[in-house]
C-alpha cells in the first residue's frame, strides 16, 4: 500500500526489522503488492546524511552522529517523558561495503514522541577495511535522558547480497474470503490507479462489499489519482460500500489541515459509508525530518478534525509495529486499518484488516483484499 509499510519489508535484511512485512497497491511507484526483502547501501542512504568526510576505509571505534541542530533540553524536556525513542527502520544484521565509511545514521531510521531530535551514538569497532562481523551497540538518546540501545551487527562484505523475494501464491478473492470466514465478516478490495479499469458490477457479483478508492497523493500538494473520480462513481453506482484513503506525507498540523481540504474537495458530496484512511509512511530516515512521532499523531489528529467537519470518519492505515511505535492511543484508540498478510486470524481489534493480494473477477491486474470485521464495524 504504501512506502513505509513496504519499506519495513524491505529492511528486514538490511537493517533486521521484525513485525509484518507486507507492501500494496497503495504506494505511488508500485502497483505490485508483493512482500519484498531487499539489500542496498544506496536506497539507506539516500534518506540520511552521513558525518563522514573521508572516502577511504576507516576503522572505528566509537563514533557519534546526529541528525539536526539539538535543541536545548528546556525546549524539548516534557514534565513526565519517560518514553524512550524508538527505531522505526532498521537495525539488526547490516550489510556495508567493503572500503565505504561507515555511518550508522545510514542503517537506522528512529524518531522520538516529544524530541524532535534524538542523538545517536554508538560504540564499537567497525573496520570498513577488511571483510567481516562487527558487533556494535547504538543508542539513541532523547532530551529527557531516556534511551534506546539496540545491539547491531555491522557486515562488512565485497558486495551486498540480492534482496530475497517472498513467494505470493496467487490467491482468488473467494479462497481468502473462506480463510478469514467468520460470523458477519465481509470482504473487500483497496484500489488505486494500479488495477485500470475496473468492473464494479463484476465486482460486487465475485463477492466483495466494500472498497477503499485512493484519492491520491499529498506532500506539498495533492496529485489525484488518475482513476479516483471513475472509481469512486463507479463503486457507488454498482452498490459497494466505499471508503477513501490518501498518501499524506506531512508532518504538522497545518499541512495535515490543507491536505483533509484537499481531499474534502476532491470527495464533494459523495456519499461515503465508510471511513476516510491516512494512509502516511515516511519512516525512512525519519530523524532528519526534524519532527517527533508525537508531531506525526498530532498532524493525523488535525487531518481528522478537518474530514470530520463534513460528516465523515477517519481511519490510520497501519501495521502492528508501527501502530506500536509511531500512532499514540489517541489516534487508534478505536482501532486501525491493520495491514497484515500473515496467516494469523485475529484483527486486533481492528474494523478493517488487509489480508493479502490476489485476483477478483473485474479486475485485471492484482488487487488487496481486505476484511471488514462485524465486531468491529
């Protein structure tokens, strides 16, 4: 669906991620939902800044990085923060190229609920000049002294392994609307320009209920997705339940605010009986962002108040990790859009769940499917 969610499956080699890792049509370069694990120095470093200013190989023992200007501890020292920060990409087993300095700032993504700047250190040896396995430990600090240490293992290797790809079998609607059968469960689809032209009709007849359109994609601005208007009077037209999420890339309240009006504009008066997703991942080098997890709910919480002063309810698309680590009970206090394609049963007490990827009479590219569960609806 989107960059963050895919980009957790694709550090779980890189960086030794855990929790789901599924990715979907939701994301703005990919129309492919397949889970994917993937290896590359470059694509870490493109989202972060190294210290280093030497090329050759070095051998270091300890070194300190950090990501923006530190604010002093009377700025950002809440009267109770006792929350550590918190690793939001990353860590575990590294693979570094041999010859390449070494910045941990390039392996880690990691943010803090109330420090906008966290410090990162770490200790030990990486010697960037000889192949092989360096044990070091990162920590990460925040303005009121809690801290986060993670042990690592730093790779060093001539070349970076190919990233490894899940096998995704090809899964009909019906097959995963009888794996996740259940008493007044309902099944749908999310969709964006990725699927083309859909069938609606043929839709609602394979079986689905309900669809999540894309609106489109927000950073500065909104792009509309070049299907949204089509799909969203289509799916009404054939009956369907339907919702809408929106890529939002923002990290304050007044940016949440312009894009919630930017997508308000884009729905008009349509009819929608479900909720309104934000869909945001841009975990990738979060600490160079200069915002906090805590900015990131708050701007969600702007997003919502903004969608609801036209009737309509909101919704965070989420995985179990960083529903744990980024969104703050306030803003999943009643559940979330849980992305997870593992076979485990349970919505976590989610409405909605996103299950996996397969084929739909109506469609003709992949779609993700998704549960609506009664209990929670």
């Amino acid at each position: 669906m989107k960059k963050a969610i895919a980009a957790i499956a694709a550090a779980v080699m890189l960086a030794g991620c855990s929790g789901s890792t599924q990715s979907d049509n939701h994301s703005e370069s990919s129309h492919s939902s397949e889970s994917v694990t993937q290896s590359t120095t470059q694509n870490a470093a493109s989202t972060s800044q190294t210290t280093s200013a030497s090329t050759a190989p070095t051998s270091l023992t300890t070194s300190a990085t950090t990501s923006a200007q530190q604010t002093t501890a009377q700025e950002q020292k809440p009267a109770a923060d006792t929350r550590k920060p918190v690793i939001l990409l990353g860590g575990g087993n590294i693979y570094h190229l041999l010859g390449k300095p070494f910045d941990p700032e390039q392996y880690l993504s990691y943010g803090d609920d109330t420090d906008r700047h966290p410090k990162l250190t770490f200790t030990g040896k990486v010697d960037t000049n000889h192949a092989g396995s360096y044990p070091i430990k990162a920590s990460i600090t925040d303005a009121s002294g809690n801290v986060l240490e993670k042990d690592m293992t730093v790779r060093v290797v001539s070349s970076i392994p190919k990233g490894t790809q899940s096998a995704q079998r090809s899964t009909t609607f019906a097959e995963f609307a009888e794996r996740y059968k259940g008493s007044g469960n309902s099944y749908g689809i999310d969709v964006s320009q990725w699927q083309g032209d859909i069938d609606f009709n043929a839709v609602k007849a394979a079986g689905c209920s309900f669809v999540f359109i894309r609106v489109g994609t927000y950073f500065s601005s909104g792009t509309v997705d070049t299907y949204f208007a089509a799909n969203l009077k289509n799916a009404l037209a054939a009956g369907l339940d339907v919702g809408a999420y929106v890529y939002c890339a923002v990290t304050d309240k007044a940016q949440a605010v312009k894009c919630a009006q930017w997508v308000n504009a884009q729905l008009g008066n349509a009819p929608l009986n479900l909720p309104v997703a934000f869909d945001w991942e841009e975990i990738s080098g979060f600490q160079n962002y200069g915002a906090s997890t805590g900015d990131v709910c708050d701007a969600y919480l702007a997003f919502k108040a903004e969608i609801e002063k036209n009737g309509r309810s909101t919704i965070v698309y989420s995985n179990r990790e960083l529903a744990a680590k980024l969104w703050n009970e306030q803003c999943v206090s009643s559940g979330y859009w849980l992305a997870d394609y593992t076979e485990r049963a349970d919505n976590a007490g989610c409405p909605f769940r996103q299950v996996g990827v397969g084929r739909i009479n109506g469609i003709n590219a992949p779609v993700d499917i998704n549960v609506r569960f009664k209990a929670q609806a």
